[in-house]
C-alpha cells in the first residue's frame, strides 16, 4: 500500500478562480498563467478548470506543445520567449506568441523562414530591471519589429515588481506610458496583484498567475479575504504513528525541540523529499483530525511531527491536512519565511497528485 500523503487539485477551484479574475477586469482579455506545470498542479490538471480563459501563459515549448495536444487552440504565450533560432520552428508549427524583449530575439525572427507571421508582446523594462527594452529604446524596438516581414500584431507589455507591496504601480506606469507614448497596439501589464488592486493598468489583457490557485499575491492570506478565491491544491496525509513523551524529552533530528510537559506526539507521512520545507519552524499550522495544530521538531526527509495536545481523539490514521481547502498555503508558506508560489512549485515527483 503507497504511503498515505497524496495532492488533490481542485478542478472547481481553478474554474471559480479564474471567474473572479474576471469579474475583476471585465474589460480586459485574460493570459491564464500556467508556467511550471501550472504551479506545480500539472498542466493536464489544471487545464479543465481554466480552459474558458482567453489564452495561456508559460516558458516552456514543451508545455506549450502540451497544451495543442490538451486540444487547446487559442493563443499560447512564450512570457520569456525564445532562446535560438530552432525554436522559432516550434513557434511557427504551434502558432504560438512569443515575448521578444532584446534585439537578439529581433534578429533571429528578421533570419527565419516562417509559414506566416508570429505575433508578439514586445517587452519594456519599466522598473523591474530583468527583461525588456528600457523606455528610451522601447520606440526604436517597436519599429524594428513593425519592419519585420515574420512579425505579425505587435502587443506592448511590462511586468510590474511592486503591484502587491505599498510602493505599487506608479512609477513603473509612468514610465511605460512614455516609453510607448504615440505607440499603437495592445497592452498587457497585470500581473495576479495589478489585477485585484490597480484596476488602472488592466488594458487589453491581463496576466493572472497566482490568483488562479487561490492564493494571495502578497502572500497574506488576509489580502484576498471575502475575494471568493478558493485554494486550488490541498496537500494531505495521515498519522502513521503516535509518540507520548516526557517533560524533558527531545523529538527528531538535532532534538531541536524539548517537551515542557508530557504530550502526545503525532508522525506524520510527509517530509522534505514530498516538498514540505525542511525549514519549517516549531508552530507553523497543521490540521490534524480537524483540529489546528502545530508542527514539532525537526521536519526530516519523509516525516515531520505534531503537537496532539489539542487533537484528543487523533491516533493513527487521523487525517492531516498540510495546506489547502481548510488551512491556507500562504499561512504555512509565511510561518516558513517564503511564499506560496514556492510551496506550490515544491511538491515533489514521488507524491500522488490527482484532480477532483
């Protein structure tokens, strides 16, 4: 019998998530995210419950492939491009769009030989200092690329860095406004966090990533509270074991942790190798049998610990639910000092993941 920890995606969730993307730009045409395998829920997963969107958006050829064989036949978008010439045979093949943010990508496009024309997002640097042309560039770029015979519509996008903290969109806009000032063509800016809270730089199309699994931009879970998201991924396991120990007695690796009085101890079939963070500190939340909880000790390879104190009926078997429907990814991720993007992504090969 497989061990006890397993993934659920749910369907409904992905669906309803991306409804209220809607709802919060309802002028705009969405780019489902959907980069690494959607967030770690599986491309093919997460594909029933987000196909009403408008076009999706990764990094992978691979996956983009993926999603024409899923029987996807809208747009896809390369959000980082392409990186050599062979690629853009792939473009052409899949009718995918294709980011172009250097003048690298603009000549390998002016060189190939395609069947009809690529349709781009040409990107601006506006501030967050990764990809894209700066805004005294953005024109001469824009121009190169309405040159090129292989390039068909030309989409302007920026990716905002601030959109979830308090310095927020400002800056970033102003600078793309004059950098595409007398520049026709679409726009696309949002992210996840400028589509809930900066209305203002919704435009043509929007990018919701993170949003669309539930969890918060911000990574509080209290920002998206009375949102209507609902939690994409529940991670859960049981107890395979239950421990009583005494006032001074240590549990796990290190003996980081010491009891003040004699408590049961619950063991539960989840570790570092399915995902979990073995950085997880004494308190962060778990869900045991119903009941909140607090992970114990040292989190080890394929096991981690739980206090039982408030759990009195849990024993072996007891359900145990790491993140999901009932405890929020973003409050597990920020006891670990991280995000829940990160925990999403984490889940690893070996644990079953299936969709409902």
């Amino acid at each position: 019998m497989p061990r006890p920890l397993s993934a659920t995606i749910h369907t409904p969730a992905l669906a309803n998530n991306l409804a209220i993307a809607r709802k919060y730009a309802p002028k705009s045409k969405i780019w489902a995210v959907v980069k690494a395998n959607a967030y770690g829920h599986g491309l093919a997963r997460a594909f029933p419950g987000l196909r009403a969107t408008d076009g999706f958006g990764l990094l992978d050829l691979e996956e983009a492939a993926k999603l024409r064989e899923l029987g996807w036949a809208g747009p896809i978008l390369l959000l980082e491009g392409f990186f050599r010439p062979t690629d853009i045979d792939v473009i052409d093949r899949y009718s995918l769009t294709t980011a172009v943010h250097c003048d690298e990508q603009l000549r390998m496009l002016e060189m190939a030989r395609l069947s009809k024309p690529v349709n781009i997002q040409l990107k601006m640097n506006s501030g967050m200092n990764r990809l894209g042309y700066t805004p005294e560039r953005f024109r001469a770029a824009w121009e190169r690329a309405r040159a090129c015979q292989g390039i068909g519509q030309i989409t302007l996008m920026t990716h905002f860095s601030d959109a979830d903290s308090e310095r927020g969109i400002a800056h970033q806009l102003e600078a793309f406004e004059r950098g595409a000032e007398g520049i026709a063509g679409a726009r696309s800016l949002s992210n996840s966090a400028a589509v809930m809270w900066h209305p203002s730089a919704h435009f043509d199309w929007v990018r919701p990533g993170i949003m669309l699994y539930g969890a918060s931009p911000s990574g509080v879970t209290a920002d998206i509270a009375g949102t209507g998201l609902k939690p994409a991924m529940t991670l859960s396991s049981e107890l395979i074991a239950v421990q009583t120990v005494q006032p001074g007695q240590s549990i796990g690796y290190g003996s980081t942790y010491r009891a003040g009085q004699a408590m049961r101890i619950g063991v539960v079939a989840c570790g570092y190798a399915d995902g979990y963070p073995r950085v997880a500190p004494e308190g962060t939340p778990v869900i045991v049998d119903g009941v909140m909880t607090k992970l114990v000790g040292r989190v080890s390879m394929d096991m981690l610990t739980v206090d039982l104190t408030p759990c009195q009926n849990a024993g072996i078997g007891s359900r145990v639910e790491l993140w999901g429907t009932n405890l929020p990814i973003d409050d597990v991720a920020r006891s670990c000092g991280t995000i829940g993007y990160e925990l999403m992504c984490a889940i690893a090969q070996r644990v079953p993941v299936r969709a409902e």
